[in-house]
C-alpha cells in the first residue's frame, strides 16, 4: 500500500456537509485509525466534533475533506491501495507546526506507524490562513515552512518525498475585498513559490467556492480540490 500524510489546517481537515455531495466509496482507499488500515469514510480527518453541526464556540464540524477525492483519483489512476495519514488540526499556525512541538511530533509518529505497513510517498499540506494577518508571519512563510517539511523527511528517512501544497481560497477576496487579510497575497504567493523552487507542486484554488462564513471551502470545492491535488501530484512525481 502506498500513503499520503496530511498536514495543515481546517481546510485540509474538511468542514465540508456531508449531505451536500455524495460518498466516495473505493475498496483500494484506506485511512489510518489507531495505528491500522481501514476503509476511507468521511470524516476522514476528525479533528473537531463530527455529530453537532456547531459546538457551542460556533466551531464548524468535521466533514467532507480533499483528500477523499485525491485519494479516489490515485486508486483508479494506479489501480493500488492508497492510505490517507491525518494529521490536520484546524486553525493551527506555522508555529504550531513547529520542529518538535506536538502537532510536529504527533505527524511524524503516525506516519512511522503506517510505514509499517506502507510505503510513505507524499504529503499533501494545506495551511496559511493563521499566517495572514500579521507581517512577520507572511513575510517569513518560506524559511519557517522549509524546516518543517525537510525535518519531518529527515526524521522518516523519505529525503526527497514530493509534497503538495493548496493555494488560499481565492474567494477570501472575492467575497468582500474590504475584510482581506492585509497579508493575504503574501502567503499566497509564498505558497506559490514553494511549489515553483523547491521540488514541490501548489495546487490551484481559482474559482472554488466557499461556504458562508467566507473562510472554508465547501464541499464541492473540496472535491475539486482534492482532483487539483491530485494533478499537482502527478506533475512531480515519475511513474
């Protein structure tokens, strides 16, 4: 079985209703649930509460998530299993990412508990909204990001494993250009230059919608975005 790590924020964990898009169901996809394989159902990664719509802090749920689709296309594309690793934890900031904290430490685990019993070859990331609002982050998104991902391919001994990143919803200033973030286009462009120079690929997120807090993409982008994923992934990578 090949695997992917997934790592990030709440768009890479999925808000997405379930009941606005059908099930993807694929006997060749896995996800890892205490340290063995089982089939892929969403939430796939349940990082919030799955059964109430809203918690009482107004959090939105666990739901839909790109990496059903990303990995429903890599099944049929390779006819192989495909195991998902998740890691994502909603409205984490680079910092939170840090070498050697929990999230960072808590990835690298997981991901040395599915190398057991599968071959680790991408990590899909989607994270940056945390980064938006403040100067130092933005401006410094590469050199903090960098040691994250080359320490977690040193730790696994997986040097040169592609990664995928995902564009910012461009709908953040679509929907009402007098609340972007002052930073917005900082990250954006910080995400696009990884994929460009360091043996990465960024996933495209233009035209895709979002849900009505502005911030989450819904399901149906979701979906698309897991495919955009996917196409990234295969941009990169040698068969």
């Amino acid at each position: 079985m090949k695997s992917f790590l997934l790592l990030g924020q709440s768009n890479m964990a999925g808000r997405g209703d379930f009941e606005d898009v059908p099930s993807i169901y694929n006997n060749l996809c896995f996800m890892l649930r205490n340290g063995r394989w089982q089939p892929m159902s969403e939430p796939i990664n349940p990082d919030r509460s799955v059964v109430e719509p809203f918690s009482k802090e107004g959090n939105l749920h666990s739901g839909r998530c790109l990496a059903a689709s990303f990995a429903d296309d890599f099944a049929k594309h390779y006819n192989e299993k495909v195991g998902l690793i998740p890691c994502a934890d909603g409205g984490t900031s680079l910092e939170d990412w840090q070498v050697r904290g929990l999230l960072y430490d808590h990835a690298v685990m997981q991901a040395k508990l599915a190398m057991r019993t599968s071959q680790l070859i991408g990590i899909l990331w989607h994270q940056g909204e945390a980064e938006c609002s403040r100067e130092e982050r933005a401006t410094t998104y590469i050199e903090r990001f960098l040691p994250i991902i080359n320490g977690i391919r040193c730790e696994l001994g997986v040097y040169d494993i592609p990664v995928v990143l995902g564009e910012l919803g461009h709908f953040v200033k679509d929907r009402n250009p007098e609340k972007i973030p002052p930073y917005f286009d900082t990250v954006q462009e910080a995400l696009n230059t990884l994929g460009k120079r360091y043996d990465m690929a960024t996933a495209s997120a233009e035209g895709l919608g979002c849900r009505p807090d502005g911030i989450h993409f819904h399901s149906a982008a979701l979906r698309e975005l897991g495919h955009r994923y996917f196409a990234a992934y295969r941009s990169i990578v040698r068969d």
